[in-house]
C-alpha cells in the first residue's frame, strides 16, 4: 500500500469584523475621540492651503476655517468647512483600517492621515453612521448601519458610497459626520455635564496652539478658547529656552516653573491643576503627548528621578517643526511619540537637563521655604510666546543645607490644643511640628 | 452701603431659611401626591445639629417615622441626644464620610446634607457616597454657603491662588463650568454654585448607574445673615421619572427647571407683619407706597408670596 502523501491545507486566518471593532474601540476615551476627529479637520485644513498653494500668514493660517461638534444622549455630529474628502481618498483609502501597504506616501501628507482615528470613534460610539462630504469637485455620502455592515461576507470590509458626484457638486465643502443609535454607556457619558465640561478643557488644552492660528471650535454652541501653558518669568525665575534645528525639522524647548511647588505632596493632597503639568511634546502645532510624566520624556531615566508630587508646578514644552510632516517624532496615531526619531533624541537630552535642574531646585528650596516661595509668586505669569530666549533656568537662589524630614502622629487633641497654646490661626500639624522643634532647638541645644 | 444694623437680625431667627425648610417640605409633598411615592414611607437623613428643625417638620408635615440625624461634634453626643424631638429619630456620630456607608440604604429616602460651611470637597465626596446607594424614587437634597468671598483670598500654602482656580481645586475641574471667571462675584456666584452643584449631582448619578438619571428639582438661594444656595432632585429610573412628572412638581414657582429661584423674606417686626397681612392675600405684589413701612421690592414680592409660611417667633412664657 502506498504512503500517505503529506499535502498542504488551509487554516483560516481572517479577522472577524466583530473583533475587529472590540480591540479598535478598546482602550480610547471619548474625549480622545473627539480630538482624534478634529485631528482630521487640521489635516483637512492644511492639505486644502497646500493644494491651493497658498502661502497664508502664518499666525492665522487656519483663520477662516471651523469646526462644529454637538453631542446628547441620542446623537453625535461634528460638522466642518475644512476642505471634505475627495472622491479618491474616500474610495481608496479613507475608510480602510490602517495605511494601506501599497498607496504610495504623498510626502506632502501628514503621518497616520486617514489612520484609525475616524472610523475608531465612529465605531466607538455608535450603530449608525452618516458621512456627508465634499471637496467643491466631488461629493458622496456615506450610511453606514454597523450590524448590517457586519453581515456582509466575511472577506467583505467594503462600505458603500452613495449620491456621489463628480467633477462638480453643489454640496458645500466639507464634511459632516453623523451618528445614532449610540451604545447606551456613550449616550449616558454625552448627557452628562462632566463630559461637556472635561472634553472642553482637554480641547482647550491640546489645541491651544491650534486655537490661536484661527481655527474656530465650537463643542454644543458655544465657541471653545485655548488655554496657553504659562510660565513664570522675573529676574529671579525664568524658564530655559532654546532652538535648535536638524535638517528641515526645528525644535524649541521651552521648560520651567509654572506654579510654586507643593510643600504637601502627602495622597490625600490634591494639588490645583495638577493634571497639567510635566511635559508637552507638539509636532506642527498638535499636541502629540499630554502632561507626561513617564520616561517617554525622560522621567526616571538616568540621573533624572521619575515623577512624584513634589515636582508638581513644572512645564516644559517641546515643539518640533517641519514642512516635512514624516520627520517628526510622532507615531501614525498621531498620540504618542516615536522614541527612535533622531532629532527626539537630541531634544530628550535637552530636556532631561531641564527637568534634573528643576527637581534639584525642588530639593534645595526647602532651605529657604519662605524666600523661594515669595520669589516664586512674585515673577509675573506669561504666555509661551512672550517668554525670553534663554540657555539657563533660573531659579531663586537658596542656601545649599542638608535637611531631615521629621514626621510623626500624635492625638488630633493634643495638636489642636499645642496649637492653639502657640497661638497659630488655624491648625496646621505642619506648622505645630516646625514650631514645637525650633522651640525646644532655641531653649536645649546648644548653638 | 452697609446694612443698618436692625436689619442685622439675631442669627438664631432666620426667616428666609425657615421659608426655604417650608418650601422643601411642600416640594416633598407636592411629589408625595403620586401614589408612586409615598413619603410616610420614607426614611429621612439629615444633619440636625441640636434644633432639629428640618426633621420635626418631615415627622410633622410628611408622617415620616425613621429619621436619621448625623453629626460630626463627638463633643455634643449627649446634647444631640436629650434634644431629639421623637422617638423615630436616631442620632449617629461621626463625619457624614463615616456615617454614610454605615445606614441602611434599602429603603426609599429623602437625604438632606445641609451643610453649614462653605463648599468643601467633602462634599463632593459625600454626593459620590450617597448617590451610589441610592435608588429610584430616593431624594438627595444639599445646602451650602454660597458667599463669594469664600474663593477669594485663598492661598495654597501661602501662594494666592485665582478665585476660578481655587474653585476648581475644591470642586473638581469637571463641575465648574468653562469660562466661569466673569461670574465670580457676590451677585452671580450663587448661580455658579447651583450649577456646580447640578453638574456633580447629574453627573456621579449617570456614572453610578447605568439605568438611571437625576432630575433637579430644587435651585434656591436665600441669605439671612449668609448667602446660601440648596441644590436638590430625584434620582429615578424611566418609569418613575414619568410618575415625577406626573405629581405636578413642575409646576411649582420654584421647580430647579425654571432657573434659580430667589427667596428674600424682610426681617420684619410684629406690628409691621401684621400691617402688611391686612392686603394679603392680593393679585399682585403691593405697591411699596400702601406700606407706612419702607420695605425694598423684592422684598415686598417674596413677603407677598410667602406669607403664610413666614415664622412666628413668639417668646415662650415658662
């Protein structure tokens, strides 16, 4: 009897689209979302000044442009006039997951344009999709009920693109996404206040830069301005700022005292504004990481310590720039850095330097607690932009002692009643600590 | 220009909160006409102090019999105590984060923080606490000190802090609203704190819950000696916010949906009170000119509208 032949079979291997949409939405907030889609109007924007080659002011290069987002518990829609998406992107790539592996890289595109962000908050957020857009030239439409899309034949991802007109159109330039039948957790978030209040201020935080070349944002009606991150600058205090450039890309390096430091770090403590400080790494003017506070930009590296509550106060922007969007340090998500960058590289080391001045300064301060503080909120808050060129941070100058850290608990009676016996106008254990030692320091020891 | 100081009224008489404890109780009335909710039923919790007030008129007005009083002084145990007007009250001692998870949340209550200080992230936290534990048809009520000048002057750590940064520091970045700086000031500030207090009652409801919401009912503010503001509503589920609807609470003066409402009772004396009475009631507000008193105009409408809930303090003969 002859042998069996060894033969080769196939195994399946596609994805499912039901999975596929699970591990797509996992891990993104809704507020990301919302910034992932107005990430998109700004690369509307900037393809629409390239194509009509039109060297705008730079201040107000995206003056004239807006974008409208509405949301409740029933719906979803952001509306803007930032250019629409032709007819061959939409057909070609707009809508597949991921750059696709043979669509030849316009260089003049930025990275990661018509990534994942459109289709993972449309999928994210709702059951029915309407996409209305139009370049001036060409327009379609496109109505997208996901649990009808997912019954289509396995092989099949396709979308279908309806009322599509060519070479001229009435419907006016741009684009408009729709969406209903939203899961009820997304509908439950629109509704309420909190997240109105909390995705505006991330909006008002990640494009402030944004926001001030005249882009115009409006979230419910009311029109969203920028918040510049803020540094204080006198003769004493003064962040350190520099320029360097590689190439066609360019960096400045902005890093320093925001606000004076804690002197509670303890967890209960919640320090004003603390989620706003650490680093900020913009590429042409898109905030790309957030307040980091992780080696990304340095912290625990080398001889930098990693984060803790008492280098609360300190901001430091790193902006790159390129007319050249692929050689910037940014990751095709467009929300994370790209370590490996070169030019990153060089800038980190420039930031690790600025960041161990600070957390030193931290350290030393509380020599002269008083002093540094008074210095610290006497310098004057400004703007990045109105902040000098400087190779050095400056910080107040304080008296280099080695200090001991001294804590202890005692009855809440017994500090409340040493309190008031040393006259203090609130109780403060801190305070009781400090002045019961230097009582017993000044009447004991001996000098 | 400084009040004169008769109108500085001794701080153990308040009328405009007494009307405020009135108004509360007929909203809870007014809800009760549902047969859905019924407030005999009831549990109250309240912060009484040693007086009580809030809870003699839930026992009283609404036949509420477990009531809950909880108080932080561990000092005045036994004063709280000897002076629980009804046997139906309980007294617990202890901050209200201690004493919050130690009740019994399985039944249908009525919660009323009214806190005496000004806003505090405790609060906050008690909002989180007890909104987890509620359940539909439940009533969770707050008052506050709503004077401005609490978030000015405030330094952290001796570093002045700007008032919409200090208000966010207390409250949470996601309550306060965007832009709130033109607000902060005497006349708008109880606005802000009303829908500060809106924002985080709706908003830890639609976190705790997936299936149900908070429906403001009451936005007041009224100030005897102190600005305060009490913020309050129902949580309830689909169909018992169709029942809310249906008892009508909408359409009281001062339903949280028509904005924030105003009381502002005059301090006034005996013989002046019943002066005024004499026109009331009548169609419309009185002219300031019928009185051989001077009285403001606001003044003279929230006297015209409430007059019959305006207390009467008479010296006890023992």
């Amino acid at each position: 009897m002859p042998e069996e032949q060894a033969t080769t079979e196939t195994a399946q291997g596609n994805p499912s689209k039901g999975f596929f949409i699970a591990m797509l939405t996992r891990d993104i907030s809704l507020s990301d979302c919302i910034l992932d889609l107005l990430d998109n109007c700004v690369d509307g924007i900037n393809r629409k000044v390239r194509t009509n080659g039109a060297m705008t002011d730079t201040n107000n290069k995206y003056s004239g442009f807006w974008v409208t987002v509405k949301f409740d518990p029933n719906t979803f829609s952001i509306s803007d006039n930032c250019g629409g998406i032709s007819l061959d992107a939409a057909k070609n790539y707009a809508f597949r997951f991921g750059k696709p592996e043979d669509v030849i890289q316009d260089p003049g595109q930025p990275i990661g344009l018509y990534g994942i962000g459109m289709k993972r908050a449309m999928f994210k957020m709702g059951k029915a999709i309407k996409v209305v857009s139009s370049t001036g030239e060409d327009s379609f439409e496109l109505d997208l009920v996901v649990d009808d899309w997912r019954k289509q034949p396995e092989a099949d991802w396709t979308f279908k693109l309806s009322n599509v007109r060519r070479n001229a159109t009435d419907v006016e330039v741009g684009t408009t996404i729709s969406i209903t039948e939203l899961h009820p957790s997304v509908g439950r978030e629109f509704g309420t206040p909190g997240f109105s209040i909390s995705s505006t201020r991330a909006i008002k935080r990640d494009y402030a830069f944004i926001l001030q070349h005249g882009l115009i944002v409006k979230v419910n009606d009311k029109a969203v301005h920028g918040t510049m991150p803020t540094f204080r600058e006198s003769g004493e205090v003064a962040p350190l700022r520099v320029r360097r450039s590689e190439g066609e890309v360019e960096v400045e390096i902005t890093g320093g005292l925001s606000a004076s430091p804690p002197e509670d770090d303890s967890p209960e403590h919640r320090f004003p504004e603390a989620e706003s400080y650490g680093w900020y790494v913009v590429c042409n003017d898109r905030v790309v990481v957030t307040a980091d506070r992780t080696n990304v930009t340095g912290w625990g590296v080398g001889s930098v310590p990693a984060w803790h509550p008492q280098f609360y106060g300190f901001l430091g922007v790193a902006h790159f720039r390129s007319s050249k969007p692929q050689l910037l340090p940014w990751r095709t998500t467009k929300r994370d850095v790209d370590p490996s960058n070169e030019l990153y590289k060089k800038a980190l080391v420039i930031m690790c330097e600025a960041a161990k001045t600070f957390t030193d300064y931290t350290n030393r301060r509380k020599t002269e607690l008083k002093k540094a503080r008074g210095l610290e909120s006497a310098a004057p808050v400004k703007p990045i932009s109105a902040v000098g060129f400087s190779n050095v941070m400056k910080l107040p100058a304080v008296a280099r002692t080695t200090m001991r850290r001294i804590s202890y608990e005692k009855p809440a009676t017994e500090v409340e009643a040493v309190a008031r016996a040393l006259r203090l106008r609130s109780v403060s254990a801190k305070e009781v600590g400090i002045r019961t030692f230097d009582y017993f320091v000044e009447r004991e020891v001996e000098k | 220009m400084r009040e004169p100081s008769f109108e500085k009224i001794d701080y153990t008489l308040r009328p405009n909160k007494n009307v405020q404890r009135k108004l509360v109780v007929e909203m809870l009335s007014r809800v009760g006409r549902s047969p859905r909710f019924k407030l005999a039923n009831y549990r109250y919790v309240g912060l009484g102090s040693i007086w009580f007030a809030d809870f003699i008129l839930m026992h009283r007005h609404l036949g509420i019999t477990d009531l809950d009083s909880i108080e932080r002084e561990a000092t005045r145990e036994r004063r709280m105590e000897f002076n629980r007007p009804f046997s139906c009250v309980t007294v617990w001692i202890g901050p209200t984060s201690d004493v919050i998870p130690t009740l019994d949340w399985n039944k249908p209550t009525v919660v009323w923080l009214d806190y005496d200080d000004p806003l505090r992230k405790y609060m906050f936290d008690d909002f989180e606490a007890v909104l987890r534990r509620l359940h539909s048809g439940d009533v969770l009520i707050a008052t506050v000190n709503a004077n401005v000048d609490q978030i000015r002057d405030v330094k952290e750590e001796e570093v002045p802090l700007d008032p919409d940064t200090a208000l966010r520091q207390v409250c949470g970045d996601e309550n306060v609203p965007i832009d709130v700086a033109p607000d902060l000031n005497p006349k708008r500030f109880p606005f802000v704190v009303g829908k500060i207090f809106a924002n985080a009652l709706v908003t830890t409801t639609a976190r705790s819950h997936t299936d149900l919401q908070f429906v403001p009912l009451l936005n007041i503010t009224y100030k005897d000696t102190t600005r305060m503001v009490t913020c309050g509503g129902m949580v309830v589920d689909d169909s018992d916010r169709g029942e809310l609807k249906a008892s009508g609470v909408e359409d009281l003066e001062y339903f949280a949906g028509r904005g924030q409402f105003e009381i502002s009772v005059p301090h006034l004396t005996h013989k002046e009170r019943l002066e005024f009475n004499k026109l009331l009631p009548c169609a419309a507000p009185p002219d300031p000119s019928k009185l051989p008193f001077e009285l403001k105009p606001k003044e003279i409408e929230s006297y015209w509208k409430f007059y019959l809930q305006y207390p009467v303090y008479q010296e006890l003969q023992h």
